[in-house]
C-alpha cells in the first residue's frame, strides 16, 4: 500500500523487515531533545506569523476566519520545513516587511520567488504536492506528467522542483558536516545525514535516495495529521466555552505572563504534557483521529499469536488487520459521568475526562529512541499526570513495533501552538450567516439573543463535523467549512460559560 511513497527513494513507511529495521535505525536518532527545542521555537514563530493574519497587523482579531483548515495546513507545512530541514518560510502576508527573527545566519529563508534554475518557488512547491499528494497515489509521476488534466501536470512539476529544492539543501548539509560544522538544534535532515555516515571515506550503508526518501515522508506524515488536530481544537473549544477557560487558566498558570519570547522547551513542555493542553489535543484526537483505519500486516507463511482480552487467537501469515478508531469510543475503556447524565457522553468533546484528581510523584519520561530492540519508541503518548487509556485503547499514534516515531514531535507543535493562540485570544463560532456584527451589537451580552444565536452556529458545526467528514488521506471536513473569529480575551461576544 505504501510502495507508492517511494517518490523520493525507500523510507520507513514503504520498508518491511531487515529493511525498515535498517532505516528505522537511520530516522530514530533525528527525534530527540535538540529537535524538539527546535520545534517548540518554529512552532512559536510561525504561531505569532499565523495570529498575524488571522488577527490582523496590529492583534486586535473580531476578523471571520472562514475557512481555519488553510492557515492550519500551511502552518503545520512550515513547522516542519524549519524543523525538519532548517528552512524558514515566510508567510505571505508577510513578505517584504521587516520580521524578528532568531534563526542562525546559516538557515534558509524563502518566499515567493523562485531561484534561478526554478519555476517555482519552494513554498510553492512544497504546498503543491503535499496538498494534492493523493494524485501520487493513484498514477506514477511519469503518467501524472503527460497527463491532459492541468492538476495532474501540477503535481508532477511540484514534486520535480521540490526534488530539486532537496538536492541543493541536501549537498549544502552535507558540506558543512564534512566540514565539522554543528547546530545547536538539529534539524532532522541534517541528522539524517550525520547519522547516515554518508560523508564518511569509509563509505555507508545508506544512500542519497535513503535520506530524500525519509525526508520526504516524515515530512507528508507531520503535515496534515497536525494541522487537523489544530483546526479541530479551535473548532470544539468554540463549541465549548467551559473547556477553553479551562485552558485558559492552566496556560496563565504554566507561563506567568511571560511573553512569547520567553518561553522555553525545557521549562514548559512538560507543564503543557500534564494539563489541560495536553487534554484538549488528546480529546480532538480521541474523537477525530487523522487515520481511521491502520493497516497492520502479517509476512506470508508466519501466523502471529494476538492476544485480546485474555483469549489468544492465531492471525494467518499474509493477513491484514486494520486497527479502527472505533475503539476512542468504546465505553469498556473510557471514563463517564459516574452519574449517568450523559450516554452519549463518549460521542462529546470533554478533555476534562483526561484530568485527574492524582498527580502522580512520576518523574516526567520522555521519549528514549535508542531502543535497538526495536520495540517501538519508549515514554508515553499521554502524560504521567492525565488518565492513562488502557494500552490499544488509544491509537492516533498507531500502537506496536511501527507506531508513529514522530509523535512527540507532533505533540510539542501542538501543545505550543495552543498556548500561543489561547494565551492571548479565545476562540468563538463566527455568526455572519446568521446576523451581522450591528445586529449581534444591539443583544444584551449573555442574553437570550445572542445565546440562540451561537446555538444557531454550534449546530451547524457539529452537523457538519458528523456529516461531512471524510477520509482520502486523512480525516477532514470536505467541500464545507466552519468559521471562527478570534478575540482578545475579556471581549468574546460569546463567552456564556465563563
């Protein structure tokens, strides 16, 4: 099913045994602690980039975000562009204006220009194929590039230029780790080829394609998944007044007025992983997560013992199993009201349910990659100090031998992201197709109007979300979109909870 991900050369996604071990042992190393400093600053950079334009210049907000999903795709693109290959995009919207910026003097900055040598640019590029990558799936390149369909050509000169992009950056990283030069925080590209001893004179098991080829699909894994966990976020905690002042208080309480500027992986990662943060991303993930169906397989002629609920049964070599999410929503696994009040309560976003009255004396345990009997990364995908799902009962990072080895990534860009977003704005429906601000202006605050109103757009949203969600790649709204404005905190229109 993967094979096709070979754009670039084999990965860990397209490999199966002696291989993937090989080139699990490649990528593992590239996740550790100076990659993830690395990402918990890309993700604050570009947050206050993407608040930029939703909020406008000066930060003021009340602006109807119609379609949150671009931003949030864009956003997650750029993240791990300069995490995972040291290049800074630029947003559009700010192009030409004079931004601060702490990257080293040896980080790549692009825009909306392409090169000399090119015909697009490399945020150009890189927005093309992975926002259209599905084409990929369905027809080699070649075909995709004497096809009649004007998309299908697009594609095809994406993943061209962007492979070229990759080989200049390639041979730049290459220089300077012949030349002993070292980063501070480490890209995951640049691991790659320190890791891959690929500049040594003794030569290296691991070629060129090994390297593109894992770059490339550790960046289409980090991409959408991301981004659908932050639009889904902002969309349920607008539905949710109760649980975003919630988040609220534990992002007040975590950073202590400190800007932006002054926040650091070290000290307050581990803060978000145990609070509320932490439980609003893994309720969005509970209930939507990015893969529905994870296909798992059996090599041919070597059955495998599955052990499930204390029964053992024997699935035949050659057989595939797809791990289903329905499991987020099996009440034998996750805690509900112990009144009673609510049996759909499992179908509801309430992060509260991963918050618990214990805080265990646990030292915080990340994740330990250097796992060489290869038993999938070590730590936890959930936090010591939240309700811990029975194992196999919650799986946005997949489970076993071949689980995500990128989550914790993943989650420090999530984490960050909503502490930037939700320390300076809450988030609300936006109500334009249903009165204008002049009209939501003239209801008494809290009153009747005005709660009618946003009860008028919550259920549009949760309509949409049930009906017109759908899965090619991931899971996402499709054809449709939920608008929201962002507001400075102490002036939500909509804030009947708080």
């Amino acid at each position: 099913m993967y094979t096709s991900l070979d754009i670039y050369g084999k990965n860990l996604v397209s490999t199966e045994g002696s291989d993937w071990r090989t080139h699990r042992k490649l990528v593992a190393p590239s996740f550790g602690d100076k990659n993830n400093q690395l990402v918990f600053n890309e993700t604050l950079h570009h947050a206050k980039s993407m608040l930029g334009l939703w909020a406008g210049s000066e930060g003021k907000g009340n602006e109807t975000i119609a379609d949150p999903s671009v931003a949030a795709m864009n956003f997650a693109l750029y993240v791990i562009s300069g995490a995972g290959f040291d290049v800074r995009v630029v947003w559009p919207h700010e192009e030409g204006k004079k931004v601060e910026d702490k990257k080293s003097e040896d980080s790549i900055f692009v825009g909306s220009e392409a090169p000399p040598g090119y015909t697009m640019s490399y945020r150009a590029a890189l927005s093309q194929l992975l926002h259209n990558i599905m084409w990929t799936q369905v027809m080699p390149l070649k075909w995709l590039a004497r096809s009649p369909v004007k998309m299908h050509r697009e594609v095809s000169d994406a993943a061209h230029e962007w492979g070229k992009y990759m080989d200049e950056i390639y041979e730049m990283k290459k220089t300077q780790v012949e030349f002993g030069e070292t980063q501070a925080n480490m890209d995951i590209f640049d691991s790659l080829i320190r890791g891959s001893g690929i500049t040594k004179k003794e030569g290296s098991n691991f070629t060129k394609s090994d390297l593109l080829g894992n770059a490339f699909v550790l960046m289409l894994a980090g991409h959408e998944t991301t981004a659908n966990t932050l639009h889904f976020s902002m969309v349920f905690l607008a539905m949710n007044w109760g649980s975003q002042k919630r988040l609220q208080d534990d992002i007040d309480n975590i950073f202590a007025g400190k800007p932006i500027d002054e926040w650091k992986y070290e000290e307050h990662f581990q803060k978000l992983f145990g609070s509320m943060p932490a439980a609003v991303m893994n309720e969005t993930l509970r209930l939507l997560q990015p893969i529905i169906n994870i296909p798992k397989s059996t090599p041919p002629g070597r059955p495998q013992p599955l052990n499930i609920g204390g029964k053992q049964y024997m699935v035949p070599g050659d057989a595939h199993v797809f791990l289903s999410a329905a499991i987020h929503r099996n009440p034998k696994y996750w805690p509900t009201p112990s009144d009673g009040s609510s049996k759909d309560d499992l179908d509801q976003f309430r992060p509260e349910r991963w918050l618990v009255d214990s805080k265990p004396d646990n030292d915080f345990v990340d994740i330990n990659y250097d796992d060489e009997g290869l038993r999938g990364p070590a730590g936890e995908d959930t936090s010591s100090e939240l309700f811990k799902p029975v194992k196999g009962s919650y799986i946005p990072f997949s489970d076993g031998f071949r689980s995500c080895i990128g989550r914790r990534f993943a989650q420090v860009e999530i984490l960050a992201v909503l502490a930037a977003i939700f320390s300076q704005y809450s988030v609300e429906l936006a109500v334009d197709d249903f009165a204008s601000d002049e009209e939501v202006e003239k209801m008494p605050k809290g009153g009747k109007e005005r709660r009618d109103l946003y009860k008028m757009a919550t259920d549009r949203a949760q309509d949409l979300i049930q009906t017109k969600m759908a899965s090619i790649i991931t899971l996402q709204l499709r054809g449709v979109s939920i608008p929201i404005r962002l507001m400075k905190r102490g002036e939500e229109r909509f804030a009947f909870d708080v």
